[in-house]
C-alpha cells in the first residue's frame, strides 16, 4: 500500500500561466460534473459533496499556477478533490462517527421523473452506496477512481500519489472489501 | 512477473485484469491459472460484477449554483467547508501580525501536543509571550454566527484510552514460532503485527490512538525496519529499512494522526534483497532523509532529499491545516529547519531556520521551551553515520528563528565538554508537564566525569525546575549494567514513574534476544516487572501511553 512520492520542499517553481480565469472556466465546465460524483460516492451526501466540490474548485483556482503541465490536469484536480474530501470526512469522524444512519442513505436531488425503473435504480443505487461506505476511505476511494471514473493504475497513483504497484496491491484489497459488503447487501452471492 | 505457489490464488492479478493492468506475461499466466481454477473463476466473476455495479451508478447532475458558489468564494477569499480554525475569529489573529511572527504564533496557538488544554481555555503555562492564553480566550468581536467550538473528546476508535499503557510483546507458542504482539496493559487485549525480522526498539502511539508506529531490527544486520500498525484493524504497513543510525529513531505523529514523520538513512541494497521493507530510499550509505506516511491516503512521501536530515519534532497545525515539522541538518556546524506537510504554502519561500540547534524536542506545554543538541558533527569514516564528535551537549532554551540559540541552559548540570569531548549521541524525552525530562543512552567521549558517569547504560530522569539532570539522577533500574541496553523510556502520564524497555545482552551467542520492562519510580523505590510475552526467555517493550484528546476535531 506504499509508495515514494516526490520531495515536496524542491518541487519546481510554479510556472507562469497568463490566463488563469479562463483556463479556471474551461476547468470548471469540463470537471464539475465528474467532480462533483466523485465527491458524492466518497462521502455519500450531497450537500456535503456540494461544499467539498465548491472548495475543490476554489483551491484549484488559487493554485492553478501549480499546474504546469496541462496533461495531468485530471489527476492534479481529483488529487486536490481527494484531499479535501479526506479532510471534511476526518474532521467529521470527531464529531458524528462515519457511519451509514448520516451517510449511507444520502438523499439525492430528484433530478428525473418517476417511473419504477428509476426507482428500482435509485434503490440499488442506494445499497451501493451503503456497501462503499462500509469501507476505509482510501479502499473506498480507490474503487470509485477505478470503477466509476474509469481510471488506470498508474492515474490512480498519480491521484493518491501511490506506485503503480501500490495501487494494484490496494484495489485488490478494496474489491475483496467490497465484495463482502456487497454479499452483506444481497447484491452478489 | 511473480511465480505463483502451488494452492496460491492471484486475487491481485484478477483485480488487475479488470482495467487492462497486467502486462502480457501477466495476463498469460492468469488466462492458464484461470483455465484450471474454479475459485479464481468466482473471484472474476465476483470482482466483474462488482465493477459492473460501481460503474453503473447513475450520474448525479451537480447543483445549479455551483459555479456562482464557487465564484462567489473565489471573490470573497472564502470556502464553503470552512474548518473553525480558519474562521474570523483566528483569521483575525493571523492578520494582526508580521509574516514570520504570524507563523510562529500559529504554530504556538496551535500546537497540538498532547498536553493541549481544550481550546478556548488558558493555558496553565506563562511564557515569554503568553500567545496562547492570550489569543485562544473567546473574542468580543467573534462573529455569532460561528459555531461553538466542539470540546475535544477521546476518539472512541481508540485501542488505548487516555493514560492507559500498551507495550510490544514477542508471543506465541514457543521462541520457535514468535509473533509481534501490541498488548494493552489492564486488560491483555492485543493486536498482532506481521512476524518482523528483529525485535521492536522504538514505537509511538498516534494522538488517535489507531494507530502505532514501530521500529523493528533486521536480525544482526545493524538495519532497521519502519512500520505503521493501525489498531483498528490489525492492518500492517511497511514503511521502510533504515541503515541503524545515532538520531534517526524518532516517530513523529502529527496532532490530527495524519501524518507519521520518520528518519530513513539509506541501507545497502543488498541488505533489503531478502526483506519486504517497502520503501527503500535511494542514496550512498549514510545518506540520511526524512520521509512522512500519509495515514488517510496509505502514501510515504519523501520531505528532504539534502542527505543530512533527521526528523526532529512537528510542533502544530498552521492556520490553513498544515501540520508543521522541525528537522535538522547535520553538519560540522548543525542546523534546524522548519518545513510544511503536506506541500509548503509558498514554494519558493526561504524555510524557517535555526541554526546551531540539532533535533530540538518540543516541551509538551505550549509556548515551552526545546531539549536539543550543540555541538560538531562529521560522518564515521567507516560507515557514514553522523555523531557529534565536539562538544556535543543536550541544552534546553526557546528556538530562535533568527540565530544561534542564545539562552540555553545545560541539560546536565554537572556535566562540561570543556571544550571539546561530550556526548557523541544519545536519547531525550519530556514529561508531560513540561518541566520532567529524561536523557539516556547519551555514549560520553569527553574527559571521566566520575565514577560511570555518565554511563550510555544508564537513564537519567529529573525535573527543569529541580536544576536539570545530574549524576543523581540516574534512575534505579534492576538490571546489570553492563549487559544492559535501554530501548525506550516513557513516563508515566502523572509523571510518578518512568516505563523503562531494557535489553538483556547476558545470554549467549545465538540465544533469542531479550528485554524486560519495568515500572521504576522517579523519586527511588522498588521496580515492578511488567510483561506478558514469551518466557524465557522474553521480549517486553517499547511501551507507550494512551494521550489525551487534543484541541483539534479532526
């Protein structure tokens, strides 16, 4: 579950970026969506996940002069969503415990009209998500980056800043996890 | 590629075949396996499934506000998730003072040592500048609509309470067959570790008590090994090998238990070929650098890459949730610096520095003074390893960021370099009311102060207000001197008595290795046996103690 990350006091300056404000907003319109899941499968509550992406996005523009190579805009973006959502969930432990009666059952806007497919949908959905909260964070995290945003090994470790080797060693661990909360679920044998 | 045992099932290679993570050798080698393995088949099809779930979790439309929050914080300098440290009224202090000031006053109202009173209260402790009692009362001006500040409860995930002792122990049938072993003292519960390679010398409990941090030796090689045991679930992590090394056993947890900071001096590679260290850190045999593992990613970064760096304490979160970390360079003429985890707020500014201070350790009282060495350094021509070889003294005075520090006191009252000699290496550690202090394992190449004095076998232990350490000091440990090695000392929370792991080099050449621990009282009187591993013969110690909660909710 490890690996060497980059000596972070001799990182290279921060390159110059002319047009921040308009690079932000091409960043906005392209990530907030995916964002915005991402933060709500990891936390399973939607005004949360709300806040966490406001602030994800309102640190990346601060630092967006960090980001100075435009290929791992993903990972750099998902990283900072990452670490901010680790934050909201650990200083929360210490005031309600993360468990499934605050965030196991989020309530979700009504975004689509009723039929009963969409309900059946909504309620698997439901004990997915029930499932992945039963997991530590980082199993959790790792799943949802592979699984749901569809993201290889190597831009999982760039995001969690793990090895490849790492990553392959934590996701495995994460599906065994996950296929025991599953099992506990009903939604697997 | 790995060579699978017979019977072994390659649950990691199935996971990684569903992202198209396996080379082709990889991939070869399943397709055969899977061909012959029904219960692989399962996991496949289970983990398949499983994706399959995850994947088609429906898309969830973000807010229709959310771009105009997100302006509106980015116009108005705030975020939505304001953690109550970054709220007016601590924006306020920040903004009333000078740059530097600012960052040493942060770091004093936040420090988050153990022995933190609850925010909002004063602290019992007067210093020079008061800035915790001073800026941590409420304010009139504070905003009502912030909320309350929560009051610091015990984590209840916590394997030791407040003040309760857990120690490593060697268990199992029989010395044949050991395991590692986290034991909590009242009631024997334990956690067991994965079996290392060499007996544990060093541990440190997390502020959340979930986890602990150890060190292990590597059989006789001379190296180490690193390793994070999480409480909660038994979980193991290998977090490096260390080449052994005087100063670089220290493990730093910050107040919020996110980060572990540790010394790694570089091993020969041959040394790690045959033991699963995890990281191995690159560099020539006496490069020293220190490392941190992030508990809530799982990831081990590297935070100097100069050669020369130990660990030496983290001293408190800053005002934007950085978790602020002293380590020191060795040097003819030694220095100490101030870094940032996890990233410095700006790149390019110039760290904090001390210098003419090594490995400062932070009295457990804000506002307190440090212990720390002066003194020469140079590397050990056989090995690289740093020592100091002139004048080196453990001194306890404030860290000035601007200079030599000009107020230190000896540590020892009795002792003197004279000019040259001292101590080559040796051990600090406080109490936790800021004024007991210990010293031991401290090897004197000065001129003979006395009979066995002071002795590397020894551990002094005695108060600041008492005038320091001296030769009375020594603490009365049942133990044969000169077969005897002291692996750690804690005290006590109340500070009545030291728990004292000490190694037993009397048995034979090739007999198990072996440690007691023992309760010895500060104030003289009868040692009390502690242990419950293995016996004979045994293996008892590092002990820690459970903390106090800190101020810090998170």
């Amino acid at each position: 579950m490890l690996s060497i990350g980059l000596a972070n006091r001799n990182r290279v300056p921060a390159a110059v970026v002319t047009a921040p404000r308009i690079s932000f907003d091409l960043l906005f319109e392209e990530y907030s969506a995916p964002i915005y899941n991402y933060v709500l499968r990891m936390v399973g509550d939607p005004d949360r996940a709300a806040d966490i992406t406001q602030d994800t996005f309102i640190k990346a523009y601060r630092k967006l002069d960090s980001l100075t190579d435009e290929h791992s805009t993903k990972s750099w973006l998902y990283r900072i969503a990452t670490n901010t959502a680790i934050d909201d969930m650990r200083r929360r432990r210490w005031i309600s415990p993360i468990g499934i009666d605050d965030e196991g059952q989020p309530e979700r806007p009504d975004t689509a009209p009723g039929p009963e497919a969409q309900v059946m949908a909504g309620q698997l959905d439901e004990r997915i998500q029930r499932a992945l909260m039963q997991l530590r964070p980082n199993h959790r995290q790792c799943l949802i980056l592979s699984d749901l945003e569809d993201m290889s090994a190597q831009q999982i470790g760039e995001v969690m800043n793990l090895s490849y080797g790492a990553v392959r060693t934590l996701l495995c661990r994460a599906r065994g996890e996950m296929r025991r909360q599953l099992e506990a679920e009903g939604l697997v044998r | 590629m790995t060579t699978l045992r017979p019977g072994e099932h390659p649950d990691e290679l199935i996971s990684a075949s569903l992202t198209g993570d396996l080379s082709e050798a990889e991939q070869s080698q399943l397709t055969r396996h899977l061909a012959d393995c029904a219960h692989c088949r399962d996991t496949l099809a289970a983990f398949d499934e499983e994706r399959r779930l995850i994947s088609g979790m429906r898309h969830v439309p973000p807010p229709r506000d959310l771009g105009a929050r997100v302006r509106a914080g980015i116009e108005s300098g705030r975020a939505a998730g304001l953690p109550w440290w970054r709220r007016p009224m601590f924006l306020g202090i920040a903004g009333s003072v000078a740059t530097v000031a600012a960052a040493v006053l942060a770091i004093v109202i936040l420090n988050s040592q153990p022995s933190d009173p609850p925010v909002g209260q004063a602290t019992p402790t007067a210093s020079a500048s008061e800035p915790a009692s001073t800026t941590a009362e409420p304010s009139a001006s504070v905003d009502p609509s912030v909320e309350p500040i929560p009051t610091p409860t015990v984590n209840p995930q916590a394997f030791l309470r407040p003040g309760e002792l857990g120690y490593f122990s060697m268990v199992g049938d029989s010395m044949e067959t050991p395991r590692l072993a986290f034991i909590k003292n009242d009631t024997g519960e334990a956690v067991e570790a994965d079996t290392p390679a060499g007996p544990p010398i060093g541990a440190a409990l997390s502020p959340d008590a979930e986890w602990v941090a150890y060190i292990t030796e590597i059989g006789e090689s001379g190296a180490n090994q690193v390793w994070g045991l999480h409480l909660t679930d038994g979980e193991t992590v290998r977090l490096g090998c260390a080449n052994l090394s005087p100063f670089a056993d220290r493990l730093l947890w910050s107040g919020n238990s996110q980060f572990l900071v540790f010394t790694i001096p570089a091993v020969p590679a041959e040394m790690t070929e045959t033991i699963d260290c995890g990281l191995v850190a690159p560099g020539p045999t006496g490069s020293t650098d220190v490392w941190a593992f992030d508990t809530h990613s799982g990831a081990v970064m590297q935070v100097t890459d100069s050669g020369d760096a130990f660990a030496a304490d983290i001293i408190g979160q800053d005002l934007e949730g950085g978790t602020s970390v002293l380590v020191s360079h060795a040097a003819e003429s030694p220095w100490t610096e101030q870094l940032r985890l996890p990233e410095p707020l700006e790149p390019d500014a110039e760290p904090l520095r001390i210098d003419g201070m090594f490995l400062p350790l932070m009295s457990p009282i804000p506002g307190g003074p440090a212990v720390y060495w002066t003194g020469s350094m140079s590397q050990a021509s056989q090995d690289g390893r740093w020592q100091f070889t002139t004048g080196g003294m453990p001194e306890v005075g404030s860290l000035n960021y601007f200079g030599a520090p000009d107020d230190g006191t000896p540590l020892f009252a009795d002792l003197s370099a004279n000019g040259g000699g001292g101590f080559q290496d040796g051990h600090f550690g406080w109490g936790a009311d800021g004024d007991l202090i210990t010293f031991w394992g401290g090897l004197w190449i000065g001129a003979p102060q006395g009979d066995d004095y002071p002795s590397e076998k020894a551990v002094y232990a005695g108060r600041l207000t008492d005038g320091g350490l001296m030769s009375g000091s020594r603490l009365d440990i049942p133990t044969d001197g000169q077969t005897a090695q002291i692996i750690s000392v804690e005290f006590e929370p109340d500070g009545v008595r030291a728990v004292v792991s000490v190694r037993d080099f009397s048995a034979g050449v090739g007999d198990p290795a072996s440690a007691n621990l023992y309760l010895v009282p500060i104030g003289g009187g009868e040692a009390i046996l502690l242990g419950g591993g293995i016996d004979p013969p045994p293996w008892d110690g590092p002990a820690v103690y459970g903390q106090p909660p800190t101020g810090f909710p998170f």
